[in-house]
C-alpha cells in the first residue's frame, strides 16, 4: 500500500476584488423589523489580529466552503482525465451519470471516482468508493488525503477603510432592490419589488489556499488548483450570477513553499511567485513548478 508522507504545503495567499456585487446568503435574523430580504454571511463576532489590526463585527466575509464548491464543482464540468478504476469516461459529470443509474449514487452528486485531480485535491465525498478500492484489492487507485484547504477570506483593511468613508462606521454592504415585470402591461408587478444585501463592488477580499504534497505526482495538482481560480474568474461567486452578480478577479497572488524544515526547523517559507494571476501563463507556471521541484529534490 502507498504510504504517505508530507513532504511540503504550497500556500496561495490571494487577494480577490469583487467586480459586481457579492451576495453570500447569512441567516435572517427573526427578530428583525424592516430587515432585509437577503441578508448576506456576516461575521457574528470582531476578529483580533495582535494588537493594531482587527475585523470589526457584522464585515461580510467569504465562508471557504463558498468558495471550495465553487471551485471544485467548476473543475468538474472542465477536467477531462481517466476517471475511476477503468478510466474509460473522462469526466466527472459523465462518471457519476453512469452511478446515478444503477442507483448507487444520487443525480448530480460531485465526483467519487476516486483517481482524477478534483479528487485528489478536494476529496472523495462517499467512502463507498475508496471501500470498493480496497474490496476489490485496488489499493493503489485510492486518492490519499485531500490536498486543497480553503481559508475563510475577510476583508483587505484597505476595503474597510474605503468603506468606513463612504458608507459609514458599520456598514459594509448595499440593498439592492429587483422588480418582476408584468409579462402583459409590460409594467413593475405590485409586490413584485424585493431586496438583496450585496457585498459593494470594488471591495477586496484576502484568504489563503494551500495545498500539501505528498508526492512527486502532486505538484501537477498546483497547475490544475490554477485553472480551477481562472474558472472562478470567468464564472461567479455566490447567489444571482445569471443576474450580474459576483464576478470575482485574483488581483494578487503569493505562492510560497512550507518544505519540511519550515515544520521541524523554523526555517523560512520558499516564495515561489508574487503578481496576479493572468500573469501566470505557461511559461511563469512552468517555472513556478520547475522550482517547487528542485526545492523539494532531496525530500521525495
Ligand atoms: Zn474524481
């Protein structure tokens, strides 16, 4: 059996501008008179960062798991690799179609199979099939620990600074109003008028992604976790996106290496790449893995 050992984490510390509004849904609160319809996720308590930097309470944030699913579920409908033992169907979606209609998993379920990129880096979700892996003596196909973890992103202090000066000590977020049209006058249906909370455009989010790596093999996972943000970029974050909402840009991007002795020794972390991601094309990414390799040479 494989065994695993961390051999080093790649943490991507980013930035991401909101280009529309983002609405996250929050709870409602019940006892809330003229409240709005939608509020969105808000922190419930202030955050301490040392001494002079804190996030105060009710700032918007962006939850991880928003931005996992996200990412992950748009990787699905991307990556065509070999899916599963007999790798015949090449992607996710067709995978779990085919699962669907023994009934073995539910329609529209993300992907098990237990051997692509989005598994490897997200996790396979039914342990069903890493059950049948070591059943049917396939031990080799099982997936090992996801690698990927999303932090959960606050506000840049820049932002709610901006947002200080102009909405005001407190408030962080726009109501933003939508009307149903009458399909025959033509006209704004009575009681048709409802509101959304949404994260302003033009504030900035930071948060960090990091992914461990156990292999050799796994470094390849970075350039894939890569094409998963410029998918998000291209999509949309949160509610309402066939409606404008939540377009999203990585307007800055930190990538450095944790080898092992940063973990036994203190030593410091390697920086691998610092600039935005559409400045990494090929060539930046070749050599972004080019040197994650060497630096990891003698650990493998
Ligand atoms: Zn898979």
């Amino acid at each position: 059996m494989k065994t695993y050992t961390l051999q080093g984490v790649v943490s991507i510390k980013y930035r991401l501008r909101l280009k529309t509004g983002l609405h996250i849904g929050g709870a409602k609160e019940n006892f809330e008179i003229g409240g709005v319809d939608n509020p969105v996720i808000k922190l419930p308590l202030e955050i301490k960062f040392g001494d002079d930097w804190s996030i105060p309470k009710d700032a918007p944030y962006i939850p991880g798991s928003s931005l996992k699913g996200k990412i992950r579920s748009l990787m699905e409908w991307f990556i065509r690799e070999p899916k599963g033992v007999n790798g015949t169907v090449q992607t996710s979606v067709e995978f779990m179609t085919e699962k669907a209609k023994d009934n073995t998993r539910k329609l529209g379920a993300p992907c098990d199979c237990g051997t692509c990129s989005v598994c490897k880096l997200f996790g396979v979700s039914d342990v069903r099939t890493l059950r049948e892996f070591l059943e049917k003596d396939k031990k080799e196909y099982l997936p090992g620990p996801p690698r990927a973890e999303f932090s959960d992103a606050y506000p840049t202090p820049e932002s709610l600074e901006m947002l200080k000066e102009t909405l005001g000590e407190g408030i962080f977020t726009e109501v933003k109003y939508e009307n149903r049209i009458n399909r025959i006058t033509g006209a704004v249906e009575q009681g048709g008028l409802r509101n959304q909370e949404r994260v302003p455009a033009g504030v900035e989010f930071e948060g960090e992604i990091t992914l461990d790596l156990y292999s050799k093999e796994d470094t390849e996972l970075l350039k894939k976790l890569l094409t998963g943000l410029r998918l998000l970029e291209n999509s949309y974050l949160g509610g309402s996106g066939s409606r404008g909402y939540g377009k999203v840009e990585f307007s800055k991007i930190t990538i450095t290496l944790r080898g092992r002795d940063y973990f036994e020794k203190g030593s410091p972390e390697e920086e691998l790449f610092k600039g935005t991601l559409s400045e990494l094309d090929e060539n930046r990414t070749s050599e972004v893995l080019e040197k994650l390799e060497n630096l990891l040479e003698e650990q493998w």
